[in-house]
C-alpha cells in the first residue's frame, strides 16, 4: 500500500517450540515442521479487538491526505464498513458523503495485538469486481520506525493501473519497500494470471525467513527476493517485527484514479476474507498483545513505590522536547520523591514536548481509565495535552484564561489533573484512542507562547485499570531448565499456581502440544515414567474457577542414553573479511554419533546470536558494526550433550563513502513560485570516481548529473516548503546524501494596508487553500490577538476564525476555499499588548481565491564569463571572476560571487567583477548570482577550476603525490609521471589520454625507468589539445589513487615545463599584453635578446588553438610588436602563448567589453 506509518518500539517474546505428536514420547525430537502459532477464523459474532484495530479518517489529521497515495476514502470502524458475516470477515466500500469525503470503507490491522517476525501468514480472500477503482490489499507494516525505513510487505494487492482494462481482477501485486542510505527503495513482481481472481475465494501466503520473502497465490510462486542483506542493500527492515493489515482503498496512484468521477466499480463492493493464519519455528518472535494487557495504575513519570508496572525513562521510554522548551535549573522541589519535570518556555513560539515508548495494551483501563498528573503553572495561555496511540494523536484543549476544567488551576500551585481516558475519544469523527496501541501516554504542547512560562509536571500515572477475570499465574519448579536425566528416566513435573480473585480449578501437564496429565489440587505434579531418549518441552496451563487459563514458560529436559558421546561441531563463514552493513553467514556442521543434533546455537563472543533446529545449520548476521569478532558455534544433542567449535575470527570494515555537499540554492534564497530552482553539488571519492550525483526533494527524485559541476535545474516549483538534498554515488556503488537545505517557495501574495494605518494583509491562494496574513503596524504591534471575519460568495454572514500568532509578530489563518470564490473580509484585532480591541468591520478587504495580484517579475539572467570551466591557477595567485547580468523588468541590485557555497564577495555595478586573492591548492566550483530590484534572483551553473602547487622546476604541473610533463618531438609526444612522497615505491602508472577535446579517455600502461620515473609515448598531430590523468599506486603494494577528477591540458607540439637560468637561459624580456582587459583589439610585444624564431598563438581555458597571432624570426635585441584582433570573441579570459627556440611564455588575455 505504500503507507506512511509511525510507531516506536515494539515488545518481543519468542514463539515456544510447540512440537506436536505422541510419537514424540518415542523418539528424539525435531522442529522440521512449522507450528500454527495464530490465528483468527473470524467465527464470532463480532470483530475480535484483542486482534484488530482501525484505521480512521483520509489520512489529513496525519498529515497524509489520501493516505499519502491519493486515496478517495474514508476509513471508519462502522459495521457498514467492517463486520463479521457467516464466517467471515467484511470489508465494504461505500458511495456516500461520510465527513471530507464521497466513499467509505475500512481498515485494519493488528497493531499492538499480533507482531511478529518470519513465519508463514497465509490468508483466505475474496475480492469483488475491481472495475474500475478499487483497490484490495493484503500487507504488513513494520512494528518500528517511520515509512520506509519501517518496512513494508505487500502480500496482495489488486487494481494496478497496468492491469487496466483487460486485466484488472487477473493480475495480482507483490512488493517490498524500505529504506536505504535514507532513500525509499522497493521492489514490486506481478502475478499475471489469465482467469479472473474476483468472486472466488484464493488463498495469498507470504513465507519470510532470514534468507528471503516469498509469496505465493494458490500455491504458485510470484515473487521472491533475497533479504540476506548483502552488501550495501541496507535491507535490515525485514529483520525486524511486524503488524498486519487488510483494507480495501476507493482510488488512489495505484489505481491510477485520483478523482471520484474515474470510479466505475459498482458499489457497495466487498472483500471477504475467510481466515489469517500464522505459522511459525521455534525461535522465530511473536507478540501477542493480549498477554500483556495491565491492570491497576500504570506510571508514566512517578515514583510511587506501589505501582511496579511503569515507564522508565531511558529504558523502555524517552521524552523529548519537540520545540521551545528547557528544563529548570537549578530543579525545583518535587511533588512526590525526589524528581519533577519543570520545563520553561520562551515568549513568542510554540512549545511542546512528549513521552514515546512501544505500544502498551491498556484495553482494561477502558472503562474507568484516567490520565492522572500533579500540575503548576500560573501561565494564562492557551495549551493542550494529549495522548497517542496506533489512531494517531488526541488532544483535549485548554484555552488562554479558561476557567478550571479537570482539575486543572492556574494558580502556581500544586493539584492533580484527572481526565477520563474516554475524554479524548472523537465519536463525531468516527474515531476513537487505540488502548490496545497506546505510544504516548502523555504529551503537552501550545501554540507562541504570549510571555515567558514555567510549567510543573509530577506524579504522572494511568489509574483504573481492571481486568474483568485476572488470569491465574503458573510456573514450573522441577525439573530444573536444560536438565539432563539418563534412561531408564522417570520425570516428575511439578508446579505452583494461584489465582487472586478465585481458585485455580486444574493444573494440566504437557509435552510440546501433548497432554501427559493434570492435577486438580496442590501441590500440582505429573509423573512421566519411562521417558525414553529424546528432548522434551514442559509446560503447565492453569484454569481458574472461571475459565481464565494460562500457560507457564516452556523448561527444556533432555533424557540420554547412558554413556551419551557428545556432539562434534565446527563453523565456517562465507569469508573472512566485510564491510559494513555487513551481511556475514554462518555455517555449521555438526554431527552425533549415537543419536541426532537438538540444535545449533551461534555465539559471537559470549552473545548468543541466533538458533537453528534443523540441518543444513545456518545463521546470516546483519547489523554487525566495524570491529573485530570471535564467532563460535555450540551444538547440542538430543541427550543434552554439548560442544563448541573451535572460533572463527572476522573483520568488519566500515567502507570509503564519496562526500558530497549541496552547494545551491542555500537556505536563505528567496523564491516565488512558480520557480526555477538550480541545485549544484560537489562531490569527490577519495578511492575512485563519483558515479553520479542525484538531487531529491524529500524521498522524490528530481534529477541527475553524471558529470562534474553537478547540477539540475528544477523548473515550475510550485509555492511551498521543500527539503533538498543531493545523493553521490561512487563507483563502488557506495552512497552518500548530503545534508538538507530548506528552501520556501513563496506564492504570489495580493497584499494592502488598512485606510487607519493600522496593519497591512496579505492574501494568497496555493494548493486549494486561501492564507490570510495580518501584519500589525505602529500602537498595534504586540498584541496578543486578531481574527478574520470572511464572507464567501458575495452573501451570507462573515464567521469568524482565530489566527495563529508567529515569533515575528504577524498573525495567520488558512481555509480551504475553492479558485474563483469571491470573498471579503476583515480583522478584528488587539492594540499592543492588553491593549483595546478595534476592527475593520466597516471597510472590508476583497480577494477572489486563487487571484495572482501583482505581475510576474521574470528573474535576472546571469553568466559566469571569466574564469572557463577547468582553468588551472597557481596557488597564491589572484583569481579575477568577471559575469555578465540583466533583467528584461527591472534592474540589477547586485552580483555575487561564490566558491562551493561560500560567498567571496559582490558587485552592485557592472561590469561585475571580483578578485579573488591567495587561493589555496584545491579544487572550486564557482557560481555567480544576480538578485533584481523585485527580489528574485537567478544562479548560474557551477564552473569548476583547479588550484595548484608551483610546478616543479622542468614539469608543467605538480601535485602533492606527483609532478607530470608532456614534451613533444616531431610528431611523438613523450608522457613523464614523477611520484612524490608517499607515492615514491609504486609499481604502476597509468596514462589516460582524451585528445581533440571530447570523447574517452582510453588508458596506457607507462614504463618505469630507472629513475623511478613512468614515461609513455604517442604519435599524436601537432596542435591537438589533450586531457590527461593518471592511476597510480602510492608507495610499493600501496592502494591505487587517481586524478581523474582534476586532468592536466596540454597542446601538442607546445612546451609547457617550468625552466631553471642553468638549464635554459632567458631569450626574452618580458611579454606585454596592452590594453588587458582589451575590448577586443591589443597588441603583444616582447624583444628577442638574440636571434631566433618566434610563434605566438591564441587559446581558450580548454587547451584548443585558435589561431595564430604571428610568427617570424628576429634578430638579437629586436623588439616584436604583434596585434590581435579579437572582436569576434565572446567575453571572457584566453591565454597567448609565446615560443622561441629556447623558451615559451604564457600569458592571460581578459576580453571584457
């Protein structure tokens, strides 16, 4: 189904071994088979509701309108929607207005009352006629944590889009979804069947085990997948507990039908579901939640000694303060013992705070159940306090200078708050709290705090709890668990068993699910006589004189033959080695020679990590952190023998991740919607490449870029709130996402001001909703109150609503109104803080929903000119960024200059320009941001450059691990890679070689010299521009480095190594470029010292020739003076490269106009 669901924890026990059969007193015994465990037939006359819960509402009361999936219905727990019916269980979607919507139906699930984790679940189930529009599931939810990473199982689901039309009641969906490294993963088969699914009943059955989820209709397979968590599939949600679910959906994305005019099913529609059944090994966990159901009072935050069953803290409940609140220091005097919860919270905000734990089963406080807490506070503000269970969030209000309700007095003096937990039911939503799933049993929160508050909270408990017949407790005295007796055995079972409110009728005794006996009075025994060899599992079941029964924990005996040689074991894994999430497996062999394996239990160290009954004997381990582990196996057998292996030790490694940093748009960029929004990134691999880089909204993906500077320009971005992220993969698959940027887009808001000068509004419509903004002016800032009255359609009255007050000051109020209603409206509001009350009765204000006011104001557009992409810099130099900017409705306020993320500086007049001085080695991404005089701004894509040491005397570039140079001779060009440092010892270099400016980079071994140099060779045209990095091994057996992401140019036939006076002396003065920066037209000059040759040529940032500016032969002390004419070139920088017999010189031409 795809559903957003929030839980926090979950309790556990383990599924007894529950072995059947009386052949079992014969022989050794086995657990081949899987036991029924649960199961709910739907034979009453009722819905089970120590099995089932609802769902209610459209999913809005939970943020997630449509259930997150564009669903059109309603869910109640009405028996128009859900019943039992000869046998079975009804599911019915209706058409009918119900609430916020046109159709109904139901949903339930087990949450609190049956959890589990591996089994097989299997369910009987009819769907009706799908055509077209309904939507049958049949899914899991995980017990623990927030959709995805929660984990989610679809079983069966029907009605898929794809299927349409032929399809529809034929085809049937499987999936899993979860969450990896953050993001929502899933993987979906589909069961393409030929005859009609509809109006027959079918049984759908998922098996989980650790290995992997199947599932199956009628015995067919349709979908499998691997869950062992290999590397880096981040699967652990599959491991973990969860609930079931049954609904029927009206619409939705699955269908492909978002709106009631697509339904074409006929309706009243049901689905039957004949029987759920769960199957399960020994070892494998359920929570049943009936069998933890309390009684009494149940704490929350006390210390009274009398209530034993209770929440604590850092144990098996957290609080945590979700906004403006601190905890008073120093802590003031308790109410009761020794520690109180005093919290403060500042003026101007809203505050609020909660207790989270796993879901309790509190269904006996159903009938006289409070929520009971000592409180003081003298602070007269609104606020509210609530619970949570698996029906979402309940609140009972308590309104600023409301007289006392519940006991609740605001006087700074201690008393006790008693609310009636039925207080927070909501019977005219259809809704109720889930005592069977409650998660927090206490919250508090408010809206902006008018002043500075202290609130007190101690003695914090449930009171009223009663269980119509407690049941009677029973425990196992002899034999002692793991007890071994030899044959000929005779095993006396023995018991104690009360029952506080009655008698206990019968003690019965069992072997598996075998009666052996029982006894009706104490002191409760049963004598096995003559138990052969084998393994047996004993429990007791007491009946109380009403009928309430339970059942002891099961005590494990073995009986051997005398003399009984112990088992041999030994363990292996599939490698020695991983990395995390790791998924390491287990292997055991073990043997007995004079009986059978009992069981396998896998250790690591002294933690027992899992237990396998049956051969082959294996245990995949998740989960594993970076460390060093011992791992052992222990066999024990069926005569209760045992032995370890020998230990086998393993590493786990965490990997080498890319980094990656969301360098646009930052936080404080401002948009209006609809938007254009340019996300750049960086992103770097300190062991490999980056694969691409992936930007998101949320869980949503908007795009990708394989290719440095990594972008995406996100177009038409609707007004609203937005999270953004960007996500780098490697090329060993590894990911990393960055953190969030928040960024809001603003709608296009209609605004004005009051004729009295006394507030200005604003008004705009987005996503069918109409917000109204009061902005208070003079005397009426810092008042406590405004409402809006609103008239709609040009009649009627105007009712009036409360708005919310925010820190800065302005007060808001949103409501549904549908585009092209016309309204008028107008505020009534305070004047300064306690001050008197005015309104706007007699002017009001007019605003027809979904207006656009103002026009549009087109954003500037801007260019980054100067440097190009890929330009190399020394360290220390000065960098000149130059950008060009216009606004086609306005004009430009400024220009800013920015390297990855960071602001270098601006300019408010053009040219724009900014030196940027005393680099430091390292790799930049540069952007450029124009902002216009109406606010909107305009970022250009990223232009990375290179900052980089001197190059080494003879080189053309040095690194920190290498120096390289390209020398040319004739037409063969000779490839020097010189190690430094660390990489000194290494015994490979590659070369690789992009020539002409696009396409690959094909790779070439280089040969090491004796010097320890590598040096290649290639016959490649003169004037052709190379792109060149290198692969090289750092030191000797040493890991592998690259340079790929920052390649060297070079242009054949050119020189471009640094020289020393001794190898090659100075042949020119110094070269002029005049004027630089040139509006298109300059002339080089240098003097030749003595006689030689001399070309001069023009090149981009890229490498590439563009043509020669001259070429001659000058005579000793001959002064040159070539000119250029560059009036056809774009703006930008360009390079002149001068070259005599003995030397070359490089300078930097600005063209700029």
């Amino acid at each position: 189904m795809n559903q957003t669901t929030t839980t926090t924890h979950f309790w556990r026990r383990l599924a007894g071994p529950l072995l059947t059969g009386a052949v079992l007193l014969a022989s050794a015994l086995s657990a081949n088979a899987q036991t029924l465990v649960w199961e709910e037939n739907f034979d009453g006359n009722a819905i089970n509701p120590e099995s089932w819960t609802f769902d209610f509402g459209d999913g809005c009361e939970r943020g997630l309108c449509g259930w997150g999936n564009q669903e059109l219905q309603y869910y109640t727990s009405r028996s128009e929607n859900a019943r039992v019916e000869n046998g079975s269980l009804i599911i019915e979607a209706l058409k009918e207005k119900f609430q916020t919507r046109d159709f109904t139906s139901a949903r339930l699930k087990t949450l609190g009352r049956v959890q589990f984790k591996y089994g097989t679940l299997e369910a009987r189930i009819k769907t009706p006629n799908l055509k077209n529009g309904l939507w049958p599931a049949f899914w899991l939810l995980g017990a623990t944590g927030t959709w995805p990473a929660s984990g989610e199982i679809d079983v069966m689901e029907m009605g898929s889009k794809e299927a349409y039309p032929s399809n529809v009641n034929n085809w049937a969906g499987g999936a899993l979804h979860w969450s990896r490294d953050g993001k929502h993963e899933y993987a979906v088969q589909t069961y393409k069947g030929t005859t009609s699914l509809a109006d027959e009943y079918h049984v759908y059955k998922l098996v989980w085990t650790a290995q992997a989820i199947k599932m199956y209709i009628d015995g067919t397979e349709y979908f499998s997948k691997d869950i062992t968590l290999a590397a880096n599939a981040d699967m652990e949600e599959f491991h973990k507990a969860q609930f079931i679910l049954l609904n029927m959906a009206v619409g939705g994305v699955y269908t492909g039908i978002g709106d009631g005019g697509g339904i074409t099913a006929a309706l009243p529609a049901k689905m039957q579901v004949d029987y759920v059944r769960l199957y399960q090994n020994p070892g494998d966990e359920l929570y049943l939640g009936k069998d933890h159901a309390y009684t009494g009072s149940f704490g929350i935050y006390t210390e009274q000694a009398t209530i034993t069953n209770k929440l604590t803290l850092g144990t098996n409940a957290e609080l945590y303060y979700w906004n403006n609140l601190t905890n008073i220091e120093p802590a003031p005097a308790a109410y009761e013992g020794t520690e109180v919860l005093a919290v403060h919270a500042n003026a101007g905000d809203w505050f609020g705070m909660g207790f989270d734990h796993a879901p309790l089963n509190m269904l006996n406080f159903a009938e006289n159940g409070a929520l009971k807490f000592q409180f003081k506070s003298s602070y007269k503000g609104q606020f509210k306090v609530g619970v949570k269970s698996g029906h979402g969030e309940s609140w009972i209000n308590f309104p600023a200078n409301s007289a006392a309700q519940y006991g609740l007095v605001r006087d700074g003096a201690w008393h006790e708050v008693s609310i009636p937990l039925s207080a927070f039911d909501q019977p005219n939503m259809g809704m109720h709290i889930d005592l069977g799933s409650m998660t927090s049993l206490l919250m508090f929160a408010g809206d902006p705090a008018t002043g500075a508050a202290d609130f007190f909270f101690d003695d914090a408990r449930l009171t009223g709890g009663v269980a119509a017949n407690p049941s009677p407790t029973v425990a196992i005295t002899a034999p002692a668990a793991e007890a071994v007796l030899t044959t000929p055995a005779s095993i006396t079972i023995t018991s104690t068993a009360t029952d506080e409110n009655g008698s206990v009728a019968k003690v019965e005794f069992y072997q598996g699910t075998t009666k052996l006996g029982e006894d009706t009075s104490a002191p409760y025994s049963y004598t096995l006589a003559s138990a052969p060899a084998g393994v047996y599992t004993l429990t007791a079941k007491a009946t109380d004189n009403e009928g309430a029964a339970t059942t002891s924990a099961p005590v494990t005996v073995y009986v051997a033959a005398p003399n009984n040689a112990a088992p041999t074991v030994s363990l292996t894994t599939d490698k020695a080695s991983y990395l995390t999430p790791a998924s390491i497996t287990l292997t055991a062999t073990a043997t007995d020679t004079d009986g059978s394996i009992y069981k396998v239990d896998f250790y690591q160290g002294t933690t027992l990590l899992a237990t396998d009954m049956t051969s082959p004997y294996t245990y995949t381990w998740t989960g594993a952190a970076a460390g060093t582990y011992a791992l052992t196996a222990k066999a024990t057998d069926n005569g209760g023998a045992v032995k370890t292996s020998a230990a086998v030790s393993i590493t786990v490694a965490d990997p080498v991740k890319p980094t990656v940093t969301l360098t646009g748009p930052v936080a404080t960029d401002k948009f209006t919607g609809p938007a254009t929004i340019t996300l750049t990134a960086t992103a770097a691999d300190a062991n490999g490449t980056i694969s691409k880089v992936e930007f998101y909204n949320g869980d949503t993906k908007l795009g990708e870029d394989t290719s440095a500077p990594y972008a995406y320009e996100w177009k038409t971005v609707a007004a609203g709130t937005y999270s953004l992220t960007a996500r780098a993969t490697d090329n060993d698959g590894y990911t990393t996402t960055s953190a969030a940027v928040q960024v809001e887009v603003k709608a296009l808001a209609c605004t004005g001001t009051a004729a009295s000068g006394d507030y200005s509004y604003e008004v705009y419509s987005q996503d069918g909703s109409v917000t109204y903004v009061f902005h208070p002016l003079g005397a009426v800032a810092g008042g406590n109150l405004a409402l809006v009255f609103i008239q709609e359609g040009g009649v009627g009255g105007y009712p009036g609503y409360t708005m919310t007050k925010k820190a800065n000051g302005d007060f808001t109020f949103s409501k549904p109104i549908a585009n092209d209603v016309a309204t008028s409206f107008y505020f009534t509001y305070q004047v300064g803080a306690g001050g008197p009350e005015r309104n706007s009765a007699d002017k009001p204000h007019a605003y027809t929903a979904g207006q656009i006011c103002n026009p549009d104001n087109s954003s500037p557009t801007v260019a980054l000119t100067s440097p190009q992409a890929n330009a190399t810099f020394t360290a220390g130099a000065t960098i000149t960024l130059t950008a060009t900017a216009t606004d086609t409705d306005g004009t430009i306020t400024k220009v800013e200059f920015y390297q990855s993320g960071t602001k270098l500086g601006e300019d408010t007049t053009a040219p724009y320009t900014y030196d940027w001085k005393d680099a430091a080695v390292g790799q930049y991404d540069l952007t450029v941001k124009a902002t216009d005089n109406g606010g909107n701004s305009s970022t250009t894509s990223a232009v990375r450059i290179n900052v980089s040491l001197p190059a080494e005397a003879g080189y053309c570039a040095t690194t920190a691990d290498y120096s390289f140079k390209a020398e040319t001779s004739g037409d063969e060009v000779t490839f020097t890679f010189h190690p430094l440092g660390a990489v000194a010892g290494g015994t490979l270099a590659l070369v690789f070689i992009q020539e002409g400016g696009a396409g690959a980079y094909p790779g070439y071994n280089m040969t090491k010299t004796a010097n320890g140099d590598f040096t290649f060779k290639r016959t490649i045209a003169s004037g052709t521009a190379l792109s060149v990095y290198f692969t090289y091994q750092v030191g000797a057996g040493g890991p592998e480095r690259n340079s790929a992401a920052t390649p060297h140019s070079y242009v054949v036939g050119a020189s471009c190594a640094t020289t020393t006076a001794s190898k090659q002396p100075t042949s020119l003065t110094s070269v002029t470029v005049h004027p630089n920066p040139s509006a298109g037209r300059t002339v080089i000059a240098f003097t030749s010292l003595k006689a030689s040759g001399y070309t001069a040529e023009l090149y981009d940032l890229k490498g590439s020739r563009l043509r020669r500016i001259g070429t001659g032969r000058a005579a000793g002390n001959q002064p040159v003076a070539l000119k250029l004419n560059a009036a056809e070139l774009a703006n930008g920088v360009y390079l002149i490269r001068v070259v005599t017999d003995t030397e070359a010189v490089t300078k930097r031409l600005v063209i700029s106009r």
